[in-house]
C-alpha cells in the first residue's frame, strides 16, 4: 500500500485555467505536464497524429500486402490468443475481407503451440496454400519460424509490438512502434493499435479513405485496455475514440457481450477491463482463442449471443481455477525474499498470469508462477510486477537458464526445463535484490488538495474529460483535510470492504474503501486521501468517493503517514431534533411535511429514498426503521437532516419465518430478466442487512435451490437449481437467523424506545 502525501502548491498560470474553464483541472494539467493551453487542448481532444510518419516498414509491409491481395493470393493473419491478439486479429481480418482478400486467421493454442509462431502451424499454413503470413501481436522474437515460413515459400510481414530481441527477424517487413523514437505518439501501441495503423495505411494505398479503419476502434479501445499499456499518445486518445464507438455502435460480438456481463450505460475504462476483457481471455486461458475471434467476427446477432454466452461460460471455470491456484500460492508466499517463485505441476496453465497478477498486488512483489506443460519436463510460466521492477530485463538476465521468454517490464511468460528451476529460482531471487526499490521509497503525492466542501459533479466530469485512465494516466487522487468521519460499516462477501459517510460543512458523501472491512474507524476529523467514482444505483449516478487513505486529522502535515487509521475523537455535528410519530398515516404526514424527504424500504412508497440513495435533506421522514445502529448512523450522517421525523409503523412485521420465502419470491421474479441480482437491492426490498441477504443466498446454494456462479462484490451471478428439496439446516442458514434476531430486535427497539433513547442511540459509540 502506498503512503500518501498531500501535493505541493504549483504556479498555474491564468490563461491555463481559462483555457479549459476550470481551476482544478487545469491545476492538474500542470501538474502532469501540460503547462499551456496549446498542450493542454491537444491533450484533452486528442490532437496526437495517429498518422505520424517514421513507422519503420510500415510501406513496405502495405506493398507486400497490396501486391498479395492484387494477385489473388491467400493471406492468413497470424494472431496471439490474449484479448490485443484476439482484437488485433479480427481488426486485420476484417480489413482484408473489406477489401475483397482471400484471407483466413491463426492462432495458436496456449497449450499446444505456446506463444508467438510455431513450425507445426508455419508448415500447415504452407501446405494449404497460404502465400503471405501477416503476424499481430507476435513475431518479433520468431526469428528461426519466420526463417522457415520464407524457406517454404511464404512471404512474412511481422506487425507487433513486444520489446525487440537481439536481432530482428528477417522478412518483407517488420513493422513495430518499438522501433520509433522514445518520443514519438505511437512508440508504446500495443499489437491492435498497430493494427490500426496498418489498416489506415493500406486503405490509403487502395485509394480508400483512411477513416474507414475507425469502424473497427471500438476492437483497438478493448485491446489498449486488455494491454495495459501507458494510456498517453496514441493509445489514449484510439482509447477514447473507441469508448464512444463502443458504447454507439460496437460490433456485434461486443454488443453481445457486453450484454452478457450486465453492462449497462456508456462503458468506461473499468467496464471495460473488468468485463469485458476477462471473458475475452478466458477462451485462450481454458481453452481456444479462436471461440474469441470467431465472436468479435459474428455478424449475426443470434450466432454472437450464443458465442458470448459460450465465452461467459468459460470465465467462471477461470474464476473458479484462478482462486484455487491464488490461495495455494498465498500459502507459500513471503515477501522477505524480493520476489515470489513458485512451481506446483499441477497448477492449471491457463490461469498462472491472473494468479501471479493477485500475489503481486497484495505483496507488492514480483511474482513468477510455474506449472509442468502435460506429458513433458518443461515448465511454463506467467510473471507480474509492480511499477519500478521491469520482468523484461530480469528474464533477459537469466535467459541462459530459459528455453523461451518473452513480454513487457510488468507482464512475461517464460518457459524452462524442469531439472533448472532452482538455478532459475536463486537467479531470479538475487534480480530481485538487485533491483527491487525499497518499500520505505515507494511515497505518492496526491494530484490535488481540495476541500470536501467543494466537491461535486461538476468536478468529477471535469476530471473525466482527461480519462480514459489506466497505465500513465492514473485516476487524479484529491486530498481534503479536516473531513468529519460520522460512520462506517463493513460491507461485501466477507465483509472485506468499508463504507463510509463523511461530511465538509453542508457537502456529505458516501464512500468506499476497498480491502479495508477489518479496521475499526470510530467518527472523527480526518484527512482523506480518495478518487472520485460514479454509483449507478436503480437508476441514478451518485457521486461517491474511493478511499486510498485516510489518516488522524491531527497527523496531517508534509510528512507522510501509513500507520493505521484509528479514531478516538467524536466529531462536532449537528444532532437531528427528533419528532415522534410512530403509527400516523402516511397522508397525514405528507400534509405535515409537505417538503420533507421521505425514506422507506421493504417495498413501501414507491417515491421514497433507500440507504443506497439518500442525499442531504432539511426534514427526513422515516417511514420504515432500519435494521441496525450502524445504518441509522448512515441515514443521518448522509442527509445531515436538521429534523427527524420516526413515521414507521408501531406493529411488528412479518414473522421471521416468513424471511425466506419471500426472498425466493423476490428472486425468481429477478432471474426471470437477469442472472445478476444486486445484494444492495435485495437488501433495500426486504429492509434488511446485506449480510443477512448473503448468508441467505449461500443457505439456498447449500440446499441446492441456487447456485452462485459469480460474487463480484455487490453483485452475485445466480442460476436456478431442480435438485433441491427444500431449505436445509446448514451453517449459513444458523448465522442468518441469528443475524435476522439482531435485526429483528434493533426494529422492535425503534418501534418501542422512548424519543431520548433514539437519540441517545445515534453515533454512540458501542453501537458505532
């Protein structure tokens, strides 16, 4: 976890912050560089030429090409199975076939053929009469398979984009950005970027329009994105353009897919990498990369439904594999070596990057992991680091103990014969001494200093006006000193994350800290560190923040603090006046209140607020009570209402019993539209906690009524089971009803309490 510090005043100049019509973002254009507005105007809408000249052998790869599809010739576009081969591939392919080409695709099996080119499949391509290979996204390194290809006859034009290796492969062309200067706008494309750009060319050299090849950027947005590749130059701003072509009119494979994972709405950056991509990867990680390609191709809207339902299929089996090869992994983790090396035959190929990539993020560490390809002695591996340790160059260290490496400074694949990996292992363990940055270096600066109080809406879609963000171009971090902390709850699968209500003056937000459920926050003056995210919540776009940090108001200052949160003062706020009116109907108190907020869950008044939807309100209306201490906290602290109005019914609800079954009820009328269901929105129907709901799903997957196919923390996948027999006794079944009693009886105090003991019971701190 990084340690954060607040950001040093800059001198932004004043026609900077006139130029693009607002402090902050120009105060963090300055920051990252563009200093005028001639830079930051180009930065903001894209003035980078695409088309910039340089790109070595770019003409003499298009004349090949041209001179092939001028004669009838067959040409076979060979790809890589990861999701920027995948997106390349179908890029290439579809360009040949716009342009009348005999053209056919390849790519090879992670497992059968390895990555990049391989002679079995050169010598079967030759043999069915291919006459040009044109590679994406790998051929760099294939110096002996493009040497056979041109023996048998093959005219080879390698596009790709991987680092160059000693020396480069002999062929028509070798076209690839890393050949550019280290300046240049389209050094850092990935292989689909590329791509593009050999579309644009070759559609010029056919006396087409270049801008044709843009229908096709919706395919390059997913392979940037897929890549991780730094998102300034060219690859931000093909990024950006194809986001919008995306969500307009994507292709039908991704329009397929997109509806498959539930994406609703313009697609970000997130979307995109936690969606999408993930069920593109999962045909080359479990089983075929064609299945891939063969969707982004579909034309009919039937046949890439049935693709992507296909491809969603395997992305579970890949969740599943992934965790179980994480958590054996975790186990034999430590992070006082400098790095993670780790070998288990058994560990499934397919899944080792994923797996490498979690390891390295919760240790902080490079992560190397390792599993015997079947029927051999050989080891194939998947490596991930952190910024500042490049896997490229310690490969390359050890490469005399490799049969094969290849890949970029934070992502590599690498393969060894079995008998050398603990010489591998000790070489790479001592790169890692070498070079690894000490912890105690690793400070960040936050990107903006802010008041709380000013934050809004405005503000965040100012900020995305410099998305897409991701490698490069990082989500700006805005620090707010002397936030008041009012609550905090534990919340997802395992209670693993926090949500928080803080508050600057009369501005409240809701906030989310990831991976922090286990620390105990009790309300206070804090500084915060936080981006800015969006909720789509039933409807409506919440601004909400994402906690980085947050730190004792008291210990802010210039020098950087990790030590962990802990909270003994009570913050100053405003306390509620309570009104009592328990029992009254509900047009009684419309006519009292005619202006007030009203709040209500378990299905009553439909024109009412939830939890998830409060916002700040001069008289809340209570109309239904609240499962527990912690929400009622959250409820006040979110609308910072000067008056209270307890409106909810005196008479007991449903009996406990009764639960369940009407949670069926709920769902089967849920899974009859999708198989997502929204914990938060089941939670908001019954009135109750979320972890009664989890622990309630988990009780109908032991009885076999359900079967949880995906938790991605607020939302579930779930499938309907026939096996079941009714609910079973089972240990989640036993723990939500205890937690249903706890909840059953905070509403019987609310419903019968006395007014001071109400208001006793907001922020006291045992029940915070």
């Amino acid at each position: 976890m990084p340690t954060w510090r607040k950001p040093q005043s800059v001198p932004v100049p004043p026609e900077l912050t006139a130029a693009v019509g607002s402090a902050a973002l120009a105060e963090l254009l300055y920051r990252r560089g563009f200093t005028t507005p001639q830079a930051a105007e180009s930065f903001l809408t894209g003035g980078i030429d695409v088309d910039a000249p340089g790109l070595p052998d770019l003409d003499a790869g298009v004349h090949c090409v041209v001179t092939t599809l001028l004669a009838g010739q067959r040409i076979c576009v060979y790809g890589d199975y990861d999701t920027d081969g995948v997106t390349a591939t179908t890029l290439l392919v579809s360009l040949l076939r716009s342009v009348g080409a005999d053209v056919t695709y390849y790519i090879p099996n992670r497992f059968r053929d390895g990555y990049g080119m391989n002679s079995r499949a050169v010598e079967a391509l030759a043999q069915e009469g291919v006459s040009l290979l044109l590679t994406c996204d790998c051929g760099i390194r294939n110096v002996e398979e493009v040497a056979l290809a041109r023996k048998l006859g093959l005219n080879v034009v390698v596009t790709d984009h991987h680092e160059l290796g000693p020396e480069l492969p002999v062929a028509e062309a070798v076209i690839n950005p890393k050949r550019l200067p280290e300046e240049h706008p389209c050094r850092m494309l990935p292989g689909v970027g590329t791509g593009y750009l050999f579309a644009r060319q070759l559609l010029r050299a056919l006396d087409r329009d270049p801008a044709d090849a843009d229908q096709w950027l919706d395919l390059v947005a997913v392979g940037i994105i897929a890549d991780v590749v730094p998102l300034n130059g060219a690859n931000r701003e093909l990024a950006r353009r194809g986001l919008t072509r995306l969500y307009t009119s994507p292709c039908a494979g991704l329009f397929a897919l997109a509806a498959t994972a539930g994406l609703t709405g313009a697609p970000t950056e997130e979307d995109v990498a936690f969606q999408l991509v993930p069920r593109l990867n999962a045909a080359g990680r479990l089983a075929d990369a064609m299945l891939a390609v063969k969707l982004l191709l579909a034309e009919d809207p039937v046949v890439a439904e049935e693709l992507a339902l296909q491809l969603d299929q395997l992305n579970q089996e890949r969740k599943r594999l992934t965790a179980s090869v994480a958590e054996s992994a975790s186990a034999e983790a430590s992070d006082r070596a400098g790095a993670i090396v780790l070998y288990r035959p058994e560990w499934h190929e397919g899944v080792l990057g994923i797996a490498a990539g979690k390891l390295s993020e919760q240790y902080g560490l490079p992560t190397l992991l390792m599993a015997r390809k079947h029927g051999t002695n050989v080891l194939v591996g998947s490596a991930r680091s952190p910024e500042g340790f490049s896997l490229h160059e310690a490969l390359a260290a050890c490469g005399d103990l490799l049969l094969k490496h290849g890949g970029h400074a934070g992502a590599a694949g690498f393969s060894l014969l079995e008998d050398q990996f603990p010489a591998f292992r000790a070489a790479m363990l001592e790169e890692a001494r070498r070079r690894v940055v000490p912890k105690a270096q690793a400070t960040t600066e936050a990107d903006l200093a802010i008041p709380l109080a000013a934050v809004d809406r405005r503000l965040y879609d100012d900020m995305r006006r410099m998305a897409p963000f991701g490698e490069a171009n990082s989500a700006p971090v805005l620090h707010s000193t002397r936030v008041k902390l009012l609550s905090s709850r534990p919340i997802g699968a395992g209670e693993r994350h926090l949500r928080l209500v803080v508050r600057d003056g009369e501005q409240s937000f809701t906030g989310l800290w990831w991976g922090a459920g286990s620390l105990v926050l009790e309300p206070g003056e804090v500084d915060l560190y936080y981006r800015l995210g969006l909720n789509r919540w039933n409807g409506e776009e919440l601004l909400q923040v994402l906690v980085e940090h947050l730190q004792r108001a008291e210990a802010s200052g210039d020098t950087p603090s990790d030590s962990a949160p802990a909270f003994a003062l009570r913050p100053q706020v405003a306390r509620p006046v309570l009104a009592d009116r328990r029992g009254v109907a509900p047009l009684t108190l419309t006519a009292e209140f005619p202006n007030a907020v009203l709040f209500a869950e378990a299905g009553r008044n439909p024109g009412a607020v939830d939890r998830y939807s409060l916002r700040p309100a001069g008289t809340l209306v209570m109309q239904t009570p609240v499962p527990s201490p912690q929400i009622l906290d959250e409820v006040v602290a979110r609308t910072g209402a000067a008056r209270l109005v307890l409106a909810w019914p005196t008479e007991p609800p449903p009996d406990a019993d009764r639960f369940l079954p009407g949670l069926m009820q709920t769902l089967a009328g849920a899974l009859a539209t999708s198989p997502y269901v929204s914990i938060p929105l089941l939670a908001v129907r019954t009135g109750e906690l979320e972890a009664v709901i989890r622990l309630a799903l988990d009780a109908l997957a032991e009885s076999d009524l359900l079967a949880i196919d995906e938790d991605e923390g607020e939302t579930v996948r779930l499938r309907r089971r026939a096996d079941g027999r009714g609910v079973k006794d089972s240990p989640s079944l036993e723990r939500m009803r205890r937690l249903l009693a706890e909840s059953r009886a905070f509403r019987r105090f609310l419903r019968k309490a006395p007014l001071p003991a109400i208001d006793k019971a907001i922020y006291s701190p045992h029940l915070s």
